[in-house]
C-alpha cells in the first residue's frame, strides 16, 4: 500500500520527521506480513476504539512499531477519531518522540488531517517532555488547517487541564509559532483570548511580541498587549520599558517616553544603559538632541559608561539639526572616553557636513577615515555625491563615482540613483543614459525612480519619442513604472500637444492600478487647454473632482486662462464662482486666480475690474494679486500703471517678490530702459531676494539684442558662480548676441558646451548658420547642417533660408538653387524670405523667366508676398525697361495691402534716363490700361514721383493734367516746384491747385 501524496506533501512540514515516516514505509515494503486484524467492525465509533486498542498495543511494544502497523490493514482504517483515541490512551504511557513518529505516520496515511484534539493533546505532552521545537513544528502544522486562534486556545486549554502536570510554557510555543510565521495579530488575539483566565504567557512571551508588534507597526495591536499585561501578573522589566520607550517616540508621545525612567523608579525597576541608550535615540531622532545630551550627562553620572552606539545617536542628531560644532563636541568627549569612531560615526558626521553644504570639511574627513583604517563603504560616498550634486557641482559628484569604484566599493542601486538624477537635473541627460547602460551592465537592476529623471528629463528637453522609448524599454525590463514615471511621460507628451498619445497612457496607467493625482490631471488639463481644447479640459477638472482629488491653483489658473483665451469670458467666470462657491480655494486666492488668468491674455481693464470687487468685499490683495496685475501691465507695456501698483505694494506694506522684480524688468527690456532693469536686478540682491534663473534669462536676453555684450557675459559669469544653472534659453540668448556682434568664435565656444549639455535645438543651429552665412562662411554653416542631420534635430524652412539667403548674395546661385531643392525635398515648405532671396538674385541677373516663375510659384503655394518681394519684382522688372509690369506689380502690392516704398518706386526706372526712351504719360497710361491694370491714385502718384526725379518735368506736367482730370490728390506730404524739377515733403495738397499755378 502507498503513501498518500497528498499527505506526504502536507507533512514536509515536518523535516525531523521525514526519515522515521521514510524507514516506516521501506519497512512494510520489505517486510513479510505477520499480524493481522480479519474482524472489521462495521460501526465506525466501536471501529476507532478497536484501531486505537490494536495501536496501541503495537505502540507499548519495544520492536519496530511501524514495521508492525505496516505489516496489517490498520494503514486503511486508521482515521483522525482513531488517532485521536490513540493520543488519549498512550499520552502518559508511550515516548512523546515516539508518539510524535506515530502521528507524522498517521497525518500521512488518513484522507483528512488530525483534529484538534490531537494536535494539542501531543502538543502538551511534547512541551512536557521538553520538546519545544517540534511542538512548534507541530502547531505551526495545526495553524495552517485551523486558522481561528480562539478555537485553538480552547481546545489547548482542554488538553492543558486534562494532562496532568502539564507546563505553562505551551502556551508561549503557541503564541510564539503565531509570531514566527508573521501572524502577529493573531498571536495578539491569544494573548488577549487569555484575559481573566487562569493561564497567562510569560513575560519573556510578550516582551517578544511587543518587539514584534512594534516593529511590524502594529500600534492597537501593541497598546491591547501592553494594557493586558499591566492588568495581569505578567509583570513588567527593563526590556518591557525599552520597548515602551520606543512605541511612545513611534507614535510621537515625547512626553510619555520621557515619563518611562520616572515610571520605572515607582515600580522598583533600576534604569540600565538599555533604556538611556533607547530614550537618548528616540530623542535625537525627533529633534531634542540637547535633552539627550543631558541624559548621557545623567547616565554618566549614575556610573555607567556611554557605549558608541549612544555617541553615533547624538551625533546624527547633532547633524540632522544641524548643530555641526555640537556634534564635533561630541565626538572630542567620545575619544576622550577612549571610544574610538567607527563607520557610523564618520557617516553621520560626513552626511551632516554634506547636508550643510560643506562639502571641502566632508571630504576632509573622507581622507582623515580612510587614514585611521575605517573603509569607506557605498553609503560614505553616496552622501558625498548627493552633496556636490546639492551644490549644482556635477563635476566633482561624477569624480567621487570615479574614486569610489578605484577604491573597489561597488556602487549601489541608490548610488546610480543618485547620479542619474543629478545629471537629469544638470541637463547632462546623456551622461545620465550612460550611466543606465552600466548600471545594467554590473547586473544590478534599475527600479522605477532610477528611470523616473530620465523620462522627465527626455520630456523637459522636448524629446518625447525618447522618453516614451525609455518608458517602454524600462517595461521591457520588467521594472514596473510607478506614478510619477507615468506623471513625468504624460506631462512631457501633454506639452508636446500629442493628446491621443497622453490619452493612452492615462488609461494604460489606470489599468495597472496606479491612481492618477493632481499632477496627472493638471498635464491633461493644461494640454487641452493649450491646445484650445476646453471642453476636454473640463471634462478632466469633472473626473478629478469626481475622484475627490483637490484641484489646485495652478490647474484652476490653466482653466480660467484657456477659456479667457479661446473667448469664453462667460465660462472663465463661471469657474471663478464655482471656485468661490465651493470653497475650493480661500476668497482671496480665488480672486488672485482669476486676475492672473485675465492679467496673462491681456483683459487689464476686466482684471482691473475683478482686482476693485476683490478690495470692496475688504480683502487684502496679497503678493501673488499684485504680481499678476503687475506682470500684465508690463507684458502690455504699461509701465506707468506697473509702477503705480508697485509703489501702491510698498505702501501697503507687502515686500515684492523674485517673480514681481522679474515682470519689471521684462518690461522695462521691451522698451529698452537699461537703466531700470539694472535698477530692479539691483533691489533684488539689496532686498536679499536670490535672482532666479528666469531673472538671469531677462537681463541677459535684452543685453544681448541690444548689443551690451560684455555685460550679458558678466552676468552669465555672476550666474555660474550663485550656483544658477543657465538653461538652453540663457545660452540661445548669448549666442545669438555673439552671432549679431559677428564674434563667431565666442559662438562656436558656447555652441561646444552647448553640445555636451544636450540644449542645442532648431533655433542654436538656425542662429549659428544664419551668423556664418552672414558673414560668407558658406562651408562651415554647410558643415552645421550636416551636423544638425547627424543628431537627428530636423532644420526647418528658417534653417534654409538662411542658408539660401547666405549663398544668393555671394552669388553661388546654383549651390542656393540645390539648396531649394533639397528643402522640398524634406517638404520644408519655403517662407516668403526664402523665395525673395532667389528672385532677387534671379531678378539682378536679368533672368525675368525664373523671377516670374518663383512668384507665381510662391503665390500658388499660398505664400504671401511682402513690401520688400514686391520692391525686388518691381527693380527686376523695372531695370529691363518694363514698366507696365512694375507698375502692375506695384498695383497688386496695394491690394495686398503691402506698402511699397515710393524711394524703390523712384529709383527703380533706369529706362526713362534717356529722353529718346521716355514715351508720354499719357501713352504709358493706356499701355497700363492695354495690360489690364486700370491706374489708380497710387499707380499715377508713383510714376508721378518717378518723372519728377529723373527731371522729367514735362512729361510730369503732362501726368498731372491727367490726374486733375481724373481728381486725384497728392499724398506722401509732397509738393514741387515745375519751374525747376524739385521737390519736398510738405503737407498734403490737392493736384488741382498745383496745376492752376
């Protein structure tokens, strides 16, 4: 007969059971049968009392019980019932080892497992004969099948009285097999099971599971332990006081744990180290470490000698708090006591000056370790790197990585964490995917937050594809994205405007259980709303308050600023009273809201409004109020109204913010005022304000379109030294004022560290072209070109216009012409620039074919024709002596409302300088007439002009005796003298009386 699998499998559990079962079953395979039982009683009761007496029979023998049991049909009768009457009989009679085999043997033949009878009547028995392990081994058996803790405890109990002599102690191995297999609520209902009985477990018992509890952050469940064994006799000792000590700094009752020492002096419990240690810990660790000191004072005093675990807690407190001359006491007292530090020490010590920013102390201290023989280990140098990374010194992080791996400490998870984030947040992001590489190349894997900075920086420098591929390939990898990685994707392709893509992201994120938060809606909302999509934005702000998620002031800001843009004022107000409504936001906060909603589009006369309702409901306008309606006016270009309401904030008694000083200074840059853009950057360091990046970018963006260079650079200089990282925006502004200042060297100089930052874009390689090919370095700005294809940045039609532009005026027409080409080729739809370049070349070569083909071809495409496309068709044309055509041209410029300049008209018609060529004004209108164009005041005032100043005067005459005929009026404030040709701006006069005089 075989073993049943099922049971075999159960009873695995038992591993010092398993070769007595395994010797059983080899011997009733190899033995002859020499017993057996042939009268079955049919009464299943009767039949488990026969089985039980036959066992036990077997059982009291000195042979080989099982080779016995083997050798009958007792294998195919024996029943949980059987066993259990077994247990009952034998208990006192038979070895507990050896009813412990029996019970294994048995556990594995039956169809359905033992009762709780047995298993706590051999339980019992097992912890009298003082085998606490496999009574453990046996309960946890019992635990697994009958999982209600009070059904256990009650038949326990049962066997407990119904044993004579039985130990205590089994009710210990109970709780503690509940605690060891993590059951620690259940251990916790037995105990408290026990509440007003006559068994109790000891106090070693629950001192252990306090520790548990605790540990596992169980509070109620520690309190209900706790209360139980101030109620009972359990009792209480210094382990019992430590671990109180500890649950009181858990759950922040500083009081109470500092009542503990008292508590313990009443009930005739001396305080040892354990608990001084315990209380001057949790003290450091909340913030008190000056009490602590005095405690180790106390502790010292009543002859016990501080170990260096109570020195490292007040050190790291000392630091945390940032008391670094506290700590460094500490220390000297430490070594004066002849403790010498260890690795603790120096990583508290090293961490705290790292947090403070000193980081030449830090690695003072680095070399002072390594020097009296303590290692560093991957935590010492994590503490530096995010140190130097703290100060924007990426460079001196990325060294510490480099000595750390020399010194053969292996980088960690959290050490390339650290760095990958570092170089994300310093816009190193290649360095940063490098770092990736390797890190899974050493084998470790990275987690969520390593991938998180790369996603966010991929998106922050416009490169979504990138991040969504990161993004997938972090899947792929089985690393499972968490809420900010999908937050960091869906704000980046949000930005982008690819909402559908967004869309799929946020379902995809809903799907794997991650709840989107505030953040996630407000990147959906500002998407649509950027993108004029206001009724899928307000479909979002419905979903996110329907999911009970706050908004905030910046999505309530996106709202009303996206429908004052698309025009709906209506719906802007309407969400500004449902923010008032509600309650969402604090009054004031509302109203600033909606005023800097209306202030950003440029309604000052309805933010004005909104701004006096604000002051009449006795509201007090606060910064942000002020800064909106300031920003405004000065976006406006109303700088006398900026500076009212700044003089109004100063009266008022509110200090002007970074962002108040930025808004004057922007606008004071627009109207080119240095002087009170100096004045302000200067009342922002007095006020002991730090300038902001954006305040950087102002100052030095309007220096450099105004020429002032040198001052742009000390700036960016001022900039690096603050600690201020300039962003792609500050290095396009310099490098646009280099380019304009033709100090393409300088250029080339930032455009390299622009490279190895990763902030070169379209407008860095259009900017840097355009000044080569400004300057006639056609190849060098060809050899750009190349390189903004190698790093896949797409040129568009500003790229190549410039490119033409450069190559028409040094009359390389066909290296222009390929160019042109080449544009159409990547369907860069050509500008109204790139087209005028070409027919001006075409047009000074005198080939009117190509001149008039790109024209229509130009109008065709729906490229509109500017003032000066129309003075270079009107030269070329009027230079080969056609003047119907210049004048036809000059005609449909008006009715494109595109103003000609008359000096073009009057210098343009070289053909009437010979008098022999001249024909009358009258023949050269009905030529006019003959073409299709029908002359009207400007047509006859242009050529009119053209005459005068080619001295023409009779023909002029003539011209003008058609205009009074046809009651024209001379424009352009001039008038002429016929008797001698000349002429000069003055008011407008009617032909009429010219002509009269």
């Amino acid at each position: 007969m075989h073993a049943n699998p099922k049971a075999e499998a159960a009873m695995s559990r038992f591993p010092k059971l398993r070769p007595i079962f395994n010797r059983c079953l080899q011997a009733r395979c190899s033995s002859p049968p020499f017993f057996s039982t042939s009268d079955v009683i049919k009464d299943s009761g009767t039949d488990a009392e026969a089985v039980a007496r036959e066992i036990s029979s077997i059982l009291a023998c000195a042979g080989n019980w099982n080779i016995l049991i083997a050798s009958s049909d007792i294998p195919g009768r024996i029943t949980p019932e059987a066993l259990s009457a077994v247990l009952r009989r034998r208990i006192n009679l038979v070895d507990a080892r050896r009813l412990l085999d029996f019970f294994a043997w048995a556990d594995s033949q039956m169809g359905r497992p033992p009762n709780l009878e047995s298993f706590n009547t051999l339980a019992v028995h097992l912890c009298n004969s003082g085998l606490f392990g496999p009574a453990n081994g046996l309960f946890e058996r019992m635990i697994s099948i009958y999982p209600s803790p009070s059904s256990v405890l009650d038949s326990l109990k049962d066997n407990f009285i119904a044993i004579q002599g039985s130990t205590l102690k089994v009710f210990d191995v109970l709780i503690d097999t509940y605690k060891r297999n993590g059951l620690l609520k259940e251990a916790s209902e037995v105990v408290l099971l026990m509440k007003g009985g006559s068994f109790t477990p000891s106090l070693r018992c629950c001192n252990g599971l306090l520790k548990e509890l605790l540990r596992a952050n169980l509070m109620n469940s520690f309190w209900e332990v706790h209360d139980f064994m101030l109620r009972t006799q359990v009792g209480q000792d210094v382990y019992t006081f430590s671990t109180l000590i500890s649950a009181y700094f858990r759950v922040g009752d500083v009081l109470s744990a500092k009542g503990v020492i008292a508590e313990m002096g009443e009930k005739g419990c001396d305080p040892n180290a354990v608990i001084y240690n315990t209380l001057i810990g949790g003290l450091c660790r909340c913030g008190n470490s000056k009490e602590g000191r005095l405690l180790l004072d106390e502790m010292s005093s009543k002859g016990m000698k501080p170990d260096i675990i109570v020195y490292n807690y007040l050190i790291d407190g000392f630091m945390r708090e940032d008391s670094m001359d506290e700590a460094f006491k500490i220390r000297d007292d430490m070594v004066a006591s002849s403790i010498q530090s260890n690795l603790i020490t120096y990583n508290n010590l090293i961490r705290g000056l790292c947090k403070m920013g000193k980081m030449n102390e830090a690695h003072e201290l680095l070399k002072e370790m390594v020097r009296v023989g303590w290692n560093p280990d991957a935590m010492t140098y994590n503490f530096i790197i995010e140190g130097h990374f703290r100060e924007n010194n990426s460079k001196y992080a990325f060294q510490v990585f480099v000595d750390m791996k020399t010194r053969f400490v292996s980088p960690n998870v959290y050490t390339y964490s650290l760095m990958i984030s570092g170089l994300c947040r310093g816009g190193e992001l290649k360095n940063a995917v490098s770092l990736l590489e390797e890190m899974i190349a050493t084998g470790l894997k990275p987690n969520a937050i390593v991938y998180s900075p790369i996603i966010s920086g991929h998106c922050r420098e416009g490169r979504v594809e990138e991040a969504c591929l990161t993004f997938n390939n972090m899947k792929d990898r089985n690393v499972l994205p968490d809420a900010h990685c999908y937050n960091s994707l869906i704000n980046g392709i949000c930005k982008a405007g690819k909402m559908e893509e967004a869309k799929h992201y946020l379902a995809e994120m809903k799907e794997k259980g991650i709840s989107p938060n505030a953040f996630t809606y407000a990147s959906l909302i500002h998407g649509h709303s950027k993108g004029g999509e206001m009724s899928e934005a307000d479909f979002y702000f419905k979903e996110m308050l329907t999911r009970e998620i706050k908004p905030n002031d910046v999505i309530y800001t996106t709202l009303i600023d996206g429908h004052c843009k698309a025009g709906d004022i209506p719906k802007a107000l309407s969400t500004f009273h449902f923010m008032l409504r509600n309650g969402l936001l604090p009054d004031l906060q509302t109203y600033s809201v909606f005023i800097h909603g209306l202030s950003k589009i440029g309604k000052m006369q309805e933010a004005l409004q909104v701004f006096h309702e604000l002051q009449e409901k006795g509201l007090h306008p606060d910064i942000y109020t002020y800064s909106s309606l300031i920003f405004g006016f000065c976006k406006a270009g109303d700088m006398l109204k900026a500076m009212s309401l700044y003089d109004e904030m100063h009266k008022n008694g509110i200090e002007p913010s970074v962002v108040t000083y930025n808004a004057l200074i922007d606008g004071f840059g627009k109207l080119a005022d240095f002087d009170s853009m100096r004045r302000f950057f200067k009342c922002i360091q007095e006020k002991g304000l730090e300038p902001s990046s954006v305040t950087y970018t102002i100052m030095i963006d309007g220096f450099c379109k105004s020429g002032y260079l040198a001052e742009a650079f000390e700036l960016f200089d001022e900039m690096l030294l603050r600690g201020t990282l300039p962003d792609r925006f500050v290095y396009n502004a310099l490098l646009h004022g280099c380019c304009r200042a033709g100090n393409l060297e300088k250029a080339m100089d930032l455009f390299n560290e622009m490279l190895v930052k990763e902030f070169a874009a379209e407008l860095t390689f259009n900017t840097l072209i355009d000044g080569f090919c400004k300057q006639r370095r056609l190849e060098e700005a060809r050899e750009l070109l190349r390189l903004m294809l190698e790093k896949k940045i797409m040129p568009n039609n500003v790229t190549y216009t410039a490119l033409i532009d450069g190559h028409c005026k040094a009359g390389k027409l066909e290296e222009a012409h390929n160019l042109f080409s080449e544009m159409e080729k990547r369907n860069i739809m050509p500008n109204t620039v790139t087209y005028t370049s070409l027919i001006y070349v075409y047009g000074r070569l005198g080939n009117l074919g190509m001149v008039s083909s790109l024209f229509k071809e130009m109008v065709t495409k729906g490229v509109v024709p500017d003032e000066v496309t129309y003075e270079v068709m009107i030269h070329a044309y009027s230079k080969e002596v056609d003047a119907a055509e210049a004048l036809r041209l000059e005609d449909a410029s008006v009715k494109e409302n595109v103003l000609v300049c008359n000096n073009t008209c009057a210098a343009e018609f070289p053909g009437l300088n010979q008098q022999e060529e001249l024909c009358k004004a009258q023949d050269l209108v009905n030529e006019l007439k003959e073409h299709g164009i029908n002359p009207d005041e400007s047509d006859f005032q242009m050529l009119f002009h053209c005459l005068c100043t080619k001295g023409f005067m009779n023909e002029a005459k003539e011209l003008l005796k058609i205009m009074v005929d046809r009651g024209l009026v001379l424009k352009n404030n001039t008038s002429f003298s016929l008797a001698d040709g000349s002429f000069q701006i003055a008011p407008a006069i009617d032909v009429r009386y010219v002509s009269q005089n």
